[in-house]
C-alpha cells in the first residue's frame, strides 16, 4: 500500500479516535463538556481540510458509527451536527472558499442537519423537543411568578401577557433556531481556525469588520415586510404573521450589524480611539432601534461614502 494512503488511514483513525474523546466529554462531563464542545468538530475539519471528500466522508460514516455505541440514539444527533459542520467547514477550507462563504455554507449545514433530525424525531419517535421545552420553560416561570406573588404581594406579569410573551416565543422559533445555529457556528469557527492555522492548515481570513456591506435587497425585503404589517395587518397566529415576524427579527439582526460596522468604519476613518468601537458594539443592545436606522441608512443612501470619499487601504 502507498506511503500516501497509509498516513491517510492512520489519521483518519486518529482523528476519529480524537472526535471520538472530545463527544464524550461533551456528552458525558458536565463543566469540561460546556468547554470540549466548541471543539468537537475540529478533528473533522482538519481532515476535511487535508484529504478529499470520499476520505473525509468515510471518517464521518465512522463518527457516526461510533457516537452510537458510545451514546446511542441520545448521541448520535449530538455528533451528526459536529460532522456536518466539520465535513462542510473542512472542504471550503481545502478548496479555498472566502471565510463568509464557509462559515454561510456550514451555519446552513448544521440548519439544515437540526431541522431533519427535527422531523425524524417527531415522524419516527413523535417526540417535540422544541414544544416540550417551551412547556416546561412555561411551567417553570409560571410557579417562580406565582412564588414572586406570594413573597411581595404583586403580580409581575397578567396571564394574558404571560400567554403573549410565550406565544411570540412560539411564533418566532425558526427565526430563534437560525439566529442561534448562526451565532454557534460563528463562535466554533472562531475558536478552531487558530488552531488549525497553527497546525499549518491555511485558513481564510475574514475582511474587517468596519468594510461589512450587505446586499441592498436586504433593505428591500425590509421594506416589503413593513407594507405587509401596515397595510395587510396579518391576524395574529396566521401562518402570513408568523412568515413576516420571524423573517423580521432576521432582518433586525442584519441591519443592527450594518449599522455597528457603519460606526466602527466612521470611528476607524476619524483615527478615534477603538475602545469606542466596542462601547458601539456593546450599547447596540439596548439601543438596537437606532442601530437599525444607521444600517437602512447606510444601505439605502451610502452614508460612508459621505464620511470618507475613499476607504482606508489595508
């Protein structure tokens, strides 16, 4: 057998061996778990990242093969997303794709791994995690609420505002879903691409952060969702409602990061101190309103182009 070949089997048996570990601490330790799961993909992306895809497919099939024995159908789900994100995140890396497209291309990977196992769960086993948890989250908070009434004699929330605040959080579960498959994708990929450039692995590099431009037709599907409220007014509940307030926080999102990178581009063109570029960052929580404003602004009227008829060269 090929020197080549050999060094590809013995790895793979080591990376899966490695995959193997981190998903147990994960699974099994509680405290080191939290910590071992940002790094669970790892071992699939470097050999993703190394070998091509029929090698990296048939390490997978392994990771999955043996998440089973270890941790049975509890664990299995658990792994098939960390191989997913790790196969797809490995093979941009190796073909040399741009950072947003592979961190895009693995957020909709793991998206779309959790939303199949989503309806295998309840088609093959009729178990509704999602609904299950909003129940018992709902139960929890209702007697802590009730407990609260008792010790100081008022009443925080109305039953009928309790039922609304959890049927908003019902409504907008895809969007939730998606803004946190995203979030977690983004924080993996930053903890493991150092890694895997000190173990010379070449990994792409994000633009910075102040020259983030969305696509204008963000602000277009923006404005259409607001003729939609204003004028149609979907009934509460309706599937038109629940369409236009999830893709709502989507855009919300966006904009509000528009319109932060809009502030650090302006405090980075004016030579102001960067520690008033995360003070923006930080205060775009509570004031995310005006954030939204700068990013439409920005998009629709190209406000950096009145702060600077040139952006600074990198």
């Amino acid at each position: 057998m090929p020197k080549k070949q050999t060094s590809k089997l013995a790895q793979g048996a080591m990376m899966t061996a490695l995959f193997t570990v981190l998903l147990a601490l994960a699974f099994y330790v509680p405290l080191v778990g939290t910590v071992a799961t940002l790094f669970v993909a790892l071992p699939i992306i470097w050999y993703a990242a190394t070998y091509d895809l029929k090698a990296t497919l048939l390490v997978a099939t392994a990771g999955c093969i043996i998440s089973l024995l270890i941790g049975g159908l509890l664990a299995f789900p658990f792994a098939l997303l960390f191989i997913a994100l790790g196969v797809v995140m490995g093979y941009g890396i190796r073909t040399k794709k741009s950072k947003e497209m592979v961190f895009l291309s693995s957020s909709v990977a793991v998206l779309l791994a959790s939303a199949i196992q989503y309806i295998v769960s309840i088609k093959l086993f009729e178990i509704d995690f999602i609904k299950d948890s909003i129940a018992l989250v709902r139960t929890t908070y209702t007697e802590s609420l009730e407990y609260s009434k008792e010790l100081t004699g008022q009443e925080v929330f109305t039953q009928e505002q309790l039922n609304l605040m959890f049927e908003t959080i019902e409504l907008t579960i895809p969007a939730n879903v998606t803004i946190a498959v995203f979030l977690i994708t983004f924080i993996i990929m930053m903890v493991n691409l150092p890694i895997l450039k000190r173990l010379g692995v070449d990994v792409p590099k994000f633009a910075p952060f102040r020259h983030m431009r969305l696509p204008k037709a963000i602000l277009w599907y923006y404005l259409a969702i607001l003729v939609v409220d204003i004028f149609i007014q979907p009934a509460s509940g309706s599937t038109l409602h629940m369409v236009t307030l999830n893709i709502s926080m989507v855009l919300w999102i966006l904009l509000v990061l528009q319109g932060i990178s809009l502030v650090h581009f302006f405090i980075h063109v004016k030579g102001l101190p960067k520690a008033l570029a995360w003070l923006a960052t930080i205060f775009a929580v509570p004031l995310y309103s005006f954030f939204v404003l700068l990013g439409i602004l920005d998009l629709g009227f190209n406000i950096r182009g009145f702060i600077d008829k040139e952006q600074p060269k990198e």
